[in-house]
C-alpha cells in the first residue's frame, strides 16, 4: 500500500524494482513448469463467464462508455474477461460484481476527463478513490467498497498477494498486465484469448496505451513513472497479442 498520492519513497522503488524482477522470474518458472507438465492449467470456453447482471455493473458500463476511448474500453473488458479467465484456469472463487466492476473502471485515472491527476498524483490510487465513492454511492458497503479500491490502487504492482488482498485484487493486477505487456499468458489456451481479442479487438491499442505513459506527464516516482523509466514502451510495443491477435 502506498500514501495518498502513490509517490514512492527510495526504499519502496527499490522493493518496486525488486518485486518487477522476481515477478518476471515466477511468471517464467511457471512457464517453464507448464511446458515440463510439472504444472497445468483448466482450458477454459470463452462461454463459460459472464457479465454480471446487476445495479453496480450496468452503472459502471454506463460510466465507462461516457467516458473512456474506445480502445481502452475495449481494453477494461480484455482485463475482466482475461482476470475472469485465469479465476477459472486456477479454480480460484471470486465475487464477479467485483471483478468486472473493478476491471471496466480500473483505468479510469486515464480517460479525458480524469487524466489530470495523473500530473499530481499515481492514476491507480485516484482510480481507486473513485471507485470507492462510486461504489458506496450505489449501495456497495463500506467492505467490499474498500476491498474494491484496494484492488485498483494495486493494479500496477508486478505481483499482489492473494491471501492477503483477496482473488479480486490478484486475478486484476494480473489481467491487466497480461493485455497490456503479454504476461501470462501461458495459462489461458489460444482459443479462450481469440475469441476474448473477436468480440474486444485491439485496434489502436498498442498507439493509445503508449500515449498514455508518453503525453499525460505522470508524477514522479509513482509506479506510472517508473514503469516507462524501466522500459515499459518496449514491453507494451513487443506484446506478442499486438501481432498474433490484431
């Protein structure tokens, strides 16, 4: 967790920088335990998860449809269907309100009408406080609401403890990145991301989400920051679902 702006001190870069490295060698030991059959995952049918049907989720697609390019609309709901997916691919139990309502608004800190707190503050922890009061605000108790904010304001870090912040805010942080940098994406089967990339495709994804990092002037030391520092323009650029599912 972070303060109230999401700027870094030095020892919470270093265990940011740390912890993108030790992510990035898990994620290649469990590739590398899958290829080997040490490891597997559950094949998953795109059919099998579901928008849910209630207040919180109608009123956050209304919200982000005023509100987010269509890009990176089309990117919230890749997340919830890839977090969805990987659930399923790990037999993991979540509260679908919560997933999707935190996936479809998780990058709302970017959108036209938000962006300039990504100049004072880290995007996440504003997502977060957003999603906080627009979760109390139609009917969301004050637990889960938090719960909620808690997933979005750690949806950057390279890795977020399940059994300490919950499936949600575990299966978030992974979906996002694996849309966003290809991560991952070793445990869902190729049908399961075709069919999730025909009814959300990517265009102009991989041009908006390098603008986002390049022209919003992003506060210094917050994770934003330090992502594109470390090289995140390559990584997003060098997404392989950029080429494979265009």
């Amino acid at each position: 967790m972070y303060n109230n702006l999401g700027v870094l001190k030095k020892k919470e870069i270093s265990s940011f920088k740390r912890g993108l490295i030790s992510a990035k060698l898990g994620e290649n030991k469990n590739k590398l335990f899958n290829w080997l059959g040490i490891k597997s995952y559950r094949e998953i049918d795109f059919k099998q998860i579901d928008i849910p049907d209630s207040k919180i989720a109608a009123l956050a697609i209304e919200e982000a449809n005023d509100l987010y390019s269509p890009s990176l609309l089309k990117h919230c709901y890749r997340t919830y269907f890839f977090s969805a997916g990987l659930a399923l691919s790990q037999n993991l139990k979540t509260d679908t309100e919560f997933l999707f309502t935190t996936s479809i608004l998780h990058d709302i800190g970017l959108t036209d009408k938000h962006n300039h707190a990504c100049s004072q503050q880290c995007f996440a922890i504003y997502g977060g406080d957003f999603i906080k009061e627009f979760a109390l605000k139609n009917g969301i108790d004050e637990l889960k609401a938090t719960k909620m904010q808690t997933a979005i304001d750690m949806h950057l870090n390279p890795y977020v403890n399940r059994k300490k912040f919950g499936n949600e805010a575990y299966l978030l942080s992974k979906g996002a990145a694996m849309d966003v940098v290809g991560a991952h994406t070793f445990q869902l089967n190729h049908n399961f991301i075709h069919k999730v990339h025909q009814e959300f495709p990517r265009t102009h994804f991989k041009k908006d989400i390098l603008n986002t990092m390049t022209s919003l002037n992003h506060k210094e030391n917050t994770r934003a920051d330090i992502l594109f520092k470390m090289g995140f323009k390559k990584l997003a650029a060098n997404n392989k679902l950029n080429s494979v599912f265009k």
